[in-house]
C-alpha cells in the first residue's frame, strides 16, 4: 500500500484555515424559503432554479462565477450563504487507477469521506449518509465509534458535486452512485431520497435510477418504505453469513432484524420494483466459508432474483479474521452457481488510498498524514475490508 501520495487541493472556498463556512451551505435552503429570500431583494422567483443550475450543472463553485445573476445579488447570495457547506480537509488521488478519496469538514467539524471511482467508462461516485454508524459491524471502521448524527440532503449532495467537479471530458459528468460510505443509508432514508432526487433532476446532475445502489446491512421497515418510494434504485443488502447465529456475530445489530426478515423485504422490494436484489458476502476465512456455510446461503438464496458479490477479506494484524482459502472462495462460487444464483468476487477499487470508508477519517480525525500512518498497515487494511 502507497503512503505517500500527494494532498490535493484543499478546498478554497472555506472562509477560515482549517473550518469550513458558518454561512448555511445554499444546497440546504429549501426552495420557497430561497425564492422569499430573494423576493425579499426584488428577485424574481427563476433566480432560485439558476443558482442551483450553476452548482448542479455550470460547476460553479463561487456566487461570483454565476455570470447569469445581477453582480449585486451575487454579492449578497455570497454574504448570506455558502456554495458548499463543507470544506476539503484531504483530497488523494490514486494514479494507477484515477480513484480519487475527499475527506470533507462539515459545518460543525464532523469527518466524513467520499470516493470517485473511474472503471469501464464509468464516473462513480461512492458517498457517505451518516458521520459514523450505529451498526457496529465487526469488520467496519465506520462503526467503532457509533452513530454521531444524519447528514443532510444537502450535505450528501455536496459529496456528489464535488466527486462530480473531480470528472474530467470522459466521461464529462458522473454516470453512477454508490450509496457505500459510512453511514446505514436506510438509517437516513428521507434525507437520502430528497438527495437522490435532486441527482437525478435533468438540468443538474442527471445521473438516471437505475444508475443508483444503495447499500444496507437490511432493515426490514425501510427496505419496505424504499420498495414504496416507487424508484428504480438498485439494492444491495450487505448479508455476511447465512443463519442468524453466524451473522449476529458479524453483524450485531441482526439480533434485532433476522435474516427471515430481511430477506421477506428484499423480495418485496423485488417484488416491488422488478430490480434484482445484490447479496454483499464478505469471506472471512474460517468464520463464514465453509461447505455448510456454502450449501446454507444456497439454500436461503436459490429461486430468489438475488445476486451474491462475494468480497474475500484481507488479512489483518490484532483482527481474527484471515483470508479464505482460494479453494473455500471457489467451492462457495461452485456451490452457489449450482443452486442457479449467480455470483461475482468483487474487486476492490483504490487501494493504495485507502477508498473503503472511515479509514481516511479516522486518520484525519487523530491528526495524523498519510506519512504519519506508514507501518500502521495492518490496521489500513483492517479498514478497506468495510462494504
Ligand atoms: S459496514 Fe456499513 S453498516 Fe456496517 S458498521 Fe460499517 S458503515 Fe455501518
């Protein structure tokens, strides 16, 4: 793993060193309070719709760039609110395969990560919902610390702008969201729905549903109300293992669900949406790989319109869990294309930047450089084991 890559741009919109605005981020103003705002200034309503086409489309990331407002609205948008709420605290950019990796500062000095993939022509933004996690997945970095509060629409939204801002002429603009950061996205569904919604706006971002997976260690109810919310969004329930028993260890917060559960609303959302549900499978070696585990998730998953992303584990110093053996991997890849699910080993993307989530945070959080962290390598890779 690379240590060294360079800082990249720190965000130059940020009023003060090292915080980010106390002005309210313009991506959160809800539309009507921005249109009486402006009405208040003698604005016509449009105004509004062409501020928010300037960031979401124009990537415009100053009131004073937005050529197409009068200069002293724009003075007064620029002492009234911010363009982005959030400011870059660390941008890496892994060269081998162009991933790039922003840890932003929110507005109350919160920590939160962001990754844009590059593979097959595809510009894929992977984002956060939440600063930390109240999941507690065992494996997760996100989770060590629980849960310290939601983001908001606008604060997912900015996470797109910014990965969106990064996208050079090919393919010009980003064509997928991975909705994989820290955070339980269903933990903080309605903010997530208002977010990807204003992705999908024409005039903006434009990034179409089906081009959208959000990812969740399944929560029944909110698998449900997602089901009901009538999107095309892909779904992908990160599973773990195949019973209740195996899967409370890896994942503590199932006590609570159950696999039955989970499953009963994916294949309602199925049901539902006529979208394929994806299984995340992560492989730890002598916990959850062996020929029963293989028969077990057959059996709970054949006759469902599933698909399983198998994501071996990596190695890592201080956690008991070791890679699976390449013939454990491919007897559950066996196994599984028996029972007529199918399957893929997912590769991971970024590595020598540490792109899974809460990693990069966490050092930054401690204070600690890329160069600060050299010789800390088991623990980096304790945390991309994270999906
Ligand atoms: S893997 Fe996902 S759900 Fe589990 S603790 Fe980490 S961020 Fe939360």
């Amino acid at each position: 793993m690379s240590t060294t890559l360079p800082l990249l741009d720190p965000g130059r919109d940020a009023p003060g060193a090292g915080h980010p605005t106390t002005r309210p981020g313009i991506l959160d103003v809800p539309p009507d309070v921005l249109r009486a705002w402006l009405a208040g200034r003698g604005q016509p309503p449009m105004r509004a719709n062409q501020v928010r086409r300037q960031i979401l489309a124009n990537r415009a990331t100053s009131f004073d760039a937005m050529s197409d407002l009068p200069k002293p609205l724009r003075a007064d948008l620029a002492a009234a609110f911010a363009v982005f709420s959030t400011r870059v605290e660390r941008h890496l950019h892994a060269p081998s395969d162009d991933t790039h990796k922003l840890v932003l500062r929110l507005a109350d000095d919160r920590l939160i990560e962001c990754v844009l993939i590059r593979d097959d022509g595809r510009a894929t933004a992977c984002v956060s919902t939440q600063v930390g996690c109240g999941m507690g997945c065992v494996f997760c970095a996100s989770g060590l610390e629980g849960v310290v509060r939601n983001l908001t629409a606008g604060e997912i939204v900015e996470q797109l702008v910014r990965l969106r801002n990064l996208v050079g002429a090919d393919p010009g603009r980003l064509t997928h969201i991975v909705v994989m950061g820290m955070g339980e996205p269903l933990a903080n569904l309605d903010n997530l729905l208002d977010a990807l919604a204003v992705a999908g706006d024409r005039t903006g971002l434009d990034i179409g549903q089906r081009h959208v997976t959000i990812s969740t260690v399944g929560l029944p109810a909110k698998i449900r109300r997602l089901a009901e919310a009538g999107k095309q969004y892909h779904l992908a329930v990160s599973l773990h293992a195949p019973t209740d028993a195996l899967r409370t260890r890896i994942v503590p917060t199932n006590t609570g669900t159950g696999v039955p559960a989970i499953l009963d609303a994916a294949d309602e959302f199925y049901a539902r949406t006529g979208r394929q549900v994806t299984y995340e499978y992560v492989v730890l070696g002598g916990l959850n790989d062996d020929p029963t585990h293989a028969t077990e998730l057959a059996r709970l998953l054949a006759g469902r319109k599933a698909h399983v992303n198998l994501i071996p584990w990596n190695e890592v110093d201080g956690l008991p869990y070791r890679r699976p053996a390449d013939a454990d991997l491919r007897h559950l890849i066996d196994t599984l294309r028996r029972a007529g699910v199918s399957v893929k080993v997912r590769k991971r993307k970024g590595a020598e930047i540490d792109a899974a989530c809460g990693q990069l945070r966490r050092r930054a959080e401690a204070g600690l450089t890329t160069e600060d962290t050299e010789g800390t390598e088991g623990r980096q890779k304790a945390e991309e084991n994270r999906v």
